[in-house]
C-alpha cells in the first residue's frame, strides 16, 4: 500500500505541464534515435548531459527515461525495415521482422513491436513498483559462476535456434569473441589483437561491430545483388494487426515480460540476452515452427515485450543498488552524481519525489509511444518504397556518422568498413551474424566472470558449479544441447520401428 500511494503522488509529479512535455521530448527524441543506425540511446543521454544541467532533475530524468523507451522501438523499426538495428536490443527483432516486411507484412511487425514494447513496459513498470526490493536482493546475491553460467547459455541459445547448420553458428560466435579480445586485457592489462595501435587498446565498441555487422554489410550485400533485382518497392500491406496475427501474438508479448525483467536487473549484458531467449522460447512454443526465419510474427512480438521490460528491470538495480546493468544506465548514473544524488538504498527515503516521478512518467511514457508510433507504423513502412540506391546509401551515410561518433577517429572508420566486409563475407557464405555480435558484447565480461570463478576458487573447475543457481542453468544448457539429439534418435528409432512393421508385415503376407 504504501508503494501505491508513494505511485499516486508520482503521478501528480508526472503529470504536470512541464514534465508531460519533457516525457513526450524523450519519447520523440528515441525514437528518432533509435531509428539512425549506430545513433543509441547512451550516446544522446551523454550528448543531452550538458544541456540539462540547469533543468529541474525530476524533468531531466523524465526526458532520458523517455529517450530510453523510446530509442528501444526506434530501434526496431529499421530492424524490421531495413535488416539494420539501430539499436542492439532490437538486434533480434530483424530475424524474423525483415522477413515479414520483404513479404508485404512490414506494417504488421511494426504494430507487433510497437503494441509488445507497450505491453512490455507496462508489465515491467509494474513489477518495478511491486517487486524492486526483492529483485535488488536477488541481484546481490549473484556471484561470478552465476554470472558466466548466465553468458554460457546466452551463447549456447544464440547458436542453436538460428540457422540450420550449428557449426555456422559457433563459427559465427567464434568470430565475434575474436572481436571482442581486441583491446586490453581486464585483468593484466596486456595488449592483445592491437597491432601496436593505441587506438584500439580500448578495444572495438560494440556499436561500431554491429553496425558494421548489420548496415554495412547488408548495404553491400544489396548493392553486389542490385542488378539483380526486379527494382520494384515491395508491398507495405495494411497496417493494422488482423484477428489470425492477435491470436498468435498476445501469448508472446505476455511471456515476454517474465523473461525480459529479471534478465534487466542483472549485469548480464542489458536487453540483448532476454530478447535472444525470448526468440528461443517462442520458437520452442510455436505452432508455426516452419515460418521462423521467414517472417514468423510470434519472433517480433516476444523479443520486443522482453526488451522493453528489461527496460524497467534496468532502473530496479541503478535505483535500489546504484548498480548499472547497461550502458544508458551508466550514462544516467552519471546524470544523478552530476546533480549530487546517490543513487541506492536510501533514494526512496531521500529523494521520493523524484524517484516516484521518474516511475510514474514510465506509464506515461508508454502511452505516448504507443498513441504516437502505432498509428505512424504504415508511415515507417513506406520507407520500403524509397529506392534502394538513395535508401542505401543513407544507411551508409549515417551508419558513417554514428561509428565516428562513438570515437571521434579517423580510425573507427576503417575497422566501421573491415567489419562490414566480414558481415558481406558472412552472408555470401551463410553464417548467421547474431551469434557474432553476442560474442562481441558478451564475450570480454564472460571471459572476466570466468577468471574471477576460477580464481575464487584456486583454479579449481568446480568453483563455476559451487551454487544452486549456476547448476540450474548449466542443467538448461545441457537441455538445449541434448534435446536435437534426443529428438533425432526418438525420430530415427520411430522410422526403423515403422520399417520393420512394414517388413514383417509384408513377410507375413507374402
């Protein structure tokens, strides 16, 4: 009761003129964001740093909690559209969304996403509100085996469901962790993959490889293919969602959710790991197995609804603990010491206010992405209709700009062009890309949680299986690894069976 009456007086903080204007800002502002390519979310609450200062904080963080939100589903806009993420939770949302917009079915993925990222974020708020204390204790408790057992299943999931071929997978994440050894070593500080160069001793940013990965490679993949085409605009469709599309989505964007929040709480790598089981655990429920990977709606409505939730799960941890699972949670972290507030414990008591504002202008800000975005879905969708020479290149020029602006060096554009040789080298010889961004994001902070493990407990390899939580997931990873096994003996068992029925049957006849 007492977080429902602390809820009601944030709505009076929400919703007054100033901060409904800041809220609608940030809403507009991410999704603008997030629909650039390489443009996310931490970099404009980083660049917005310095322009809020003198704003009132409760109006500020109402306005980078909105861009948050809403540069969540930019991002899945030109997943969907282009095969482009202009954000890495919308990573998986380009699986199945592309698909469906090349069939004439564009508009739909982007009502599922728009109406998955609404129900999302408001199951997520609400567990923020009802369930914070109790998700920041089990957040605590989490330790180095957990957390690498955690990133094991991640990179398990990514390289089982995607594709047919489980070698191209591995292969796929084998080089996105080559990847993300360049750099520094975390725990010596050895160069490694550096070539000698000081400008890569930080390592290669994320946003760069997955733009790279994403933008520019497919940007050449078309180009190489261009001739080839008909150049006629593919069909948007209707907008809306029809009856067959509801039925198949509701389940999802419920389950999402469960699976997006907790993961949001925990530094496991932000929004990515849920929404990549999100994608398994809906392919797994499927009725409509046989359309995944080509346009299967059920795989854009789950990952969206865990996305957003993850959202909220996120400020669980920065709020209660002052513990950021994601990089705009860390930008924003630096936001609340730029104002002299510490964020953890003792922020409900000290600054409530404040504090139930910003959660309250989450379900207003869900609202107004939803009333803004959904009925703009076929607006979105008509950018199929743009030529793809001019619509390429302005991926290639923006992707351009967003990897310069993660540095501000000559150099990221070189590695920006590398790597968006290796993602055409990867389409031309069918390797997945997903499982090679998951290995650069996970990879460094698995390969950190491994070593902490092992050297808690002197080398030893039980130390990665010392807790109740870490055997539960390796028993997971055991499932996911056995079960195709165990399937294919059941269905080869089946046919020898049905063989020898037929032989003896025919025996007995002759």
């Amino acid at each position: 009761m007492d977080s429902l009456h602390s809820l009601l007086d944030g709505f009076g903080t929400a919703l007054t003129p100033a901060n409904l204007l800041w809220a609608a800002l940030g809403v507009l502002l991410g999704t603008a964001i997030g629909v650039l390519p390489g443009i996310g979310p931490a970099m404009a609450v980083a660049l917005l740093l310095p322009v809020t200062y003198g704003l009132d904080p409760t109006g500020a963080f109402i306005m980078f909690a909105g861009i948050y939100y809403g540069a969540m589903f930019g991002g899945s806009t030109t997943s969907i559209l282009l095969n482009t993420p202009g954000e890495s939770a919308a990573v998986v949302a380009a699986i199945e969304g592309n698909p469906m917009a090349k069939a004439g079915r564009g508009a739909q993925a982007l009502a599922a996403a728009a109406i998955g990222h609404f129900a999302g974020g408001m199951i997520g708020t609400i567990l923020l509100v009802v369930l914070a204390p109790t998700v920041a204790s089990l957040a605590i408790g989490i330790g180095a085996p957990d957390y690498f057992a955690i990133m094991v299943l991640a990179f398990i999931a990514v390289t089982s469901v995607l594709g047919a071929s489980r070698i191209r997978g591995l292969a796929s994440l084998l080089i996105g962790l080559t990847i993300g050894l360049v750099g520094l070593d975390q725990m010596t500080g050895q160069q490694r993959l550096t070539f000698g160069s000081l400008q890569l001793a930080d390592g290669v940013d994320v946003v760069i490889v997955a733009v790279g990965l994403f933008a520019i490679g497919e940007a050449l993949w078309v180009a190489a293919h261009l001739r080839r085409s008909t150049g006629e605009p593919i069909p948007v469709g209707r907008p809306w969602l029809g009856r067959d599309d509801l039925r198949r989505t509701w389940k999802p964007w419920l389950r999402g959710p469960l699976i997006g929040f907790p993961f949001g709480a925990i530094p496991a790598g932000g929004a990515e790991i849920p929404t990549f089981l999100s994608y398994v655990t809906e392919k797994r429920l499927s009725k409509h197995r046989g359309q995944f990977g080509k346009g299967a709606i059920e795989g854009v409505a789950g990952p969206e609804s865990a996305a957003s939730a993850s959202a909220a799960g996120t400020l669980v941890s920065m709020l209660t603990l002052g513990l950021p699972t994601t990089a705009v949670a860390a930008v924003m972290l630096a936001a609340f010491q730029q104002y002299g507030i510490q964020p953890g414990p003792l922020l409900f008591e000290r600054e409530p206010e404040l504090v139930w504002g910003l959660i309250a202008s989450l379900f207003v800000g869900m609202v107004l992405l939803l009333t803004l975005n959904l009925p703009l879905a076929p607006v979105w969708a008509k950018l199929l209709r743009i030529p793809r020479p001019y619509l390429y290149a302005g991926i290639l020029f923006f992707a351009a700009v967003g990897a310069y602006a993660v540095g501000g060096e000559a150099l990221d554009l070189v590695i920006l062009l590398v790597i968006g040789l290796i993602g055409l080298g990867m389409r031309r010889y069918g390797l997945p890309v997903l499982p090679a961004v998951i290995g650069v994001i996970l990879g460094p902070a698995a390969e950190q949680q491994l070593r902490r493990a092992l050297q808690i407990s002197d080398g030893s390899a039980t130390g990665l299986v010392n807790t109740p939580f870490s055997i539960t997931v390796y028993a997971i990873v055991a499932v996911i690894v056995a079960w195709p096994l165990v399937h294919r003996l059941v269905v080869v068992r089946g046919r020898n069976g049905r063989k020898e029925k037929g032989e003896s049957g025919t025996v007995s006849g002759g």
